[in-house]
C-alpha cells in the first residue's frame, strides 16, 4: 500500500488527527515530514487541507543546489498534488448533495487550494525558478488537455 494511500485509508477509517497526521507521505514530502496537525481537518472521512500541508518547496538553498531536472521534478511533484487535492474537492462537492452543509468546506477547499497555488508561484518568481516551473506548466497543461479530449470523446459518444 502506497504511504498516501495509508493516509487516506486512516482518514476514512475513523482514525484520529493526531494518528493520520503521523504518516509520512512519500512522494509530496520529504523524507521524515509529516502533516501538521493544525493544517488538517476531517468532514465525512476527507482530510480537508491534505495537499496544501502535503506539498512544500524544498527551501531556497535546497532549490539552488538542485540542478534543473532535480527541480522540473518538484514542479511535477506539486502539480501532481494539486490535481490531487482537486479529486478531494470534487469528491466533497459530490458529498454536498446529501449533506448541504458541507458546500461551505468545498468553498473553503478551493479557496485554500487557489492560494496555495498563487503562493507557490510567487516563490518560485520572487526566486528566480520561473523558467523551469513554467516547462512544468506547460507539461501539466498538455497532460490535462490529453485528459479533457478524452472526456470529449466519451461524453460525445454518449450524447
């Protein structure tokens, strides 16, 4: 079982905040992070917050040191988690249909997940990585075009 797998298996198992928050997340963390406990909360099993706690950048020496493939990397990495923490979105918009109040943590959600974005943009600007983030934009992009054309073609053939 994969460690992000395991967080969310003891998210939507009943387990406590203090020990889902003790699980290590592999690929969007560094080795040995964990998720702070003030950045997580629960509603009907999802782990609100995940990705933003889930993805740091490595700190600026780091990112220095770094050479620009070891870097594209983490910028995958981030979109990878932020694709992520849109699946959680979506899932909670989906669980506002049988619960209404919850559709004021999908507006919290998104909000969060929007400025975590922005965040992270202004860093990797204000520190001189744009060129390399913006390859990675341009791969997530093309990814998520390929993903959009084969809805098309399913939603097409069932119209």
């Amino acid at each position: 079982m994969k460690k992000v797998s395991r967080v969310r298996y003891a998210a939507n198992n009943g387990n406590t905040l203090q020990s889902v928050a003790t699980w290590t997340l592999g690929k969007f963390l560094p080795p040995k992070k964990t998720v702070k406990l003030a950045a997580c909360s629960y509603v009907h099993g999802i782990l609100l917050r995940f990705v933003v706690a889930s993805f740091q950048l490595p700190q600026l020496q780091e990112l220095v040191e770094m050479g620009p493939q070891e870097r594209l990397n983490v910028f995958r990495r981030f979109f990878a988690a932020s694709r992520y923490g849109r699946l959680l979105i979506q899932q909670l918009l989906v669980r506002s249909a049988l619960e209404q109040a919850l559709m004021q943590d999908v507006v919290q959600m998104e909000r969060i997940h929007n400025q975590h974005f922005k965040d992270t943009l202004e860093t990797v600007r204000r520190h001189g990585f744009l060129e390399e983030f913006l390859i990675a934009v341009s791969e997530e992009d093309l990814s998520l075009q390929k993903i959009i054309e084969e809805y098309d073609k399913r939603m097409e053939g069932r119209m």
